[in-house]
C-alpha cells in the first residue's frame, strides 16, 4: 500500500497523466472516486447509477488528458464533470429539471429542492481559501504540506525542525478552525469534495 510519502500531488499527476500514464490516472481515480461517488449518490439515490456516472466523468478526463493544465484544480473540474452528469441524468428522468436549470450557463446552478450546488461549492472554495490565508504562517505552510504535498508529520517535521507532535498539533488546530469557518451547512460538500479534508495524519 502507498504512504503519504509516496503520493504524487495532483500537479505530478496531470503531467504524467497528459502523456498517457495509466498508473498515474489510477492514483488520481482512487484518490477522487470515493469522495465524489458519495457526493453523487445524494442527487441520484442509486449505487449504480453513481458509479456510471463517475465513470463517465474519468473516462471524459482521460480521453481530454492531453489539453488538461498543470495547474488546474482537479477537485474543481472533477465537480463541473459530475454536476454535468447528474443534470444530464435528471433531465432525462424529468423535465422538470430542464426549466430550472440552463447547463450553458455558469451563472446557473444544478438544483434540487432547497440545494444550490454551484453556489455552495463557490462559497465552499472561498470559504476555505480565507480560512487558510488568516492562519499562522506557520500553521498554513504545516497544514498545506501535509495537506496538498501529502507530507507525513514526520516528514514536515525534519523538513522545518520540530517535533512530530507540534507539527500534529498545528494540523488539528488548522482543521478545527476550518470546520469552525466552513459550518454545519456545508461541512458534507467539504467532505464529498476535499479529499484531504477528513484524512487523517
């Protein structure tokens, strides 16, 4: 089984990927795929079709593989997929959902009732962005080391000369204040679309 150590970040992934590494794409499905079944299981409602449709939307980033950007946030784009996949399945189920939303429009967003997805996953992402940027410096550099780099306690430990503890000690602290900031309302989105957000150290 891969370490933390032995994770590539999404930036390695998507460069290995665009030139038609299949172990890379493999790492990247198993990264994403359980987070985003459960985020589409709570439109659709059926195991099944979950897994169809996520299917759908890694086969749709493997054959883009090569106009895929280095920088792009997968988390972002793997959600535009899977939004467009649940409004394509709903529409066929009812038309109902086609008056209320226009999928040409970015303004727009998919809905169910009393749920607006595009406008939670926007507040979500700023939400967490300035949660981040108001820690500590030190808190924010621990926290996206282990976070987005995938690096141990141990590893970011020896890399900045603390303790293993200090360093768990300054994630704990990061998360708390996240789930403080983000709330009770959108604490299952930050689940379904952050991968690293209820990993452990």
């Amino acid at each position: 089984m891969d370490t933390k150590a032995d994770k590539q970040s999404d930036y390695e992934l998507i460069i290995r990927i665009k030139t038609g590494d299949e172990d890379s794409f493999k790492e990247l499905f198993l990264r994403y795929y359980p987070r985003f079944r459960y985020f589409i299981l709570r439109f659709v409602s059926d195991a099944d079709v979950a897994d169809d449709l996520l299917q759908n939307v890694f086969m749709k980033i493997w054959q883009n593989r090569i106009n895929l950007r280095e920088d792009l946030s997968m988390t972002a784009y793997i959600f535009v997929l899977a939004k467009y996949e649940i409004y394509n399945y709903l529409r066929l189920k009812s038309t109902r959902f086609t008056d209320r939303y226009n999928p040409a429009s970015h303004a727009n967003a998919l809905t169910s009732p009393g749920v607006d997805i595009t406008y939670d996953y926007i507040e979500l992402e700023a939400t967490v962005n300035r949660s981040i940027e108001r820690m500590p410096e030190k808190r924010r550099n621990i926290f996206c080391m282990n976070r987005y780099e995938f690096k141990s306690a141990k590893e970011i430990a020896e890399a900045l000369g603390l303790s293993v503890r200090t360093v768990e000690k300054h994630i704990e602290l990061a998360l708390k204040t996240l789930r403080k900031d983000i709330g009770p309302g959108l604490m299952t989105l930050a689940g379904a679309v952050y991968s690293w957000f209820e990993r452990v150290l």
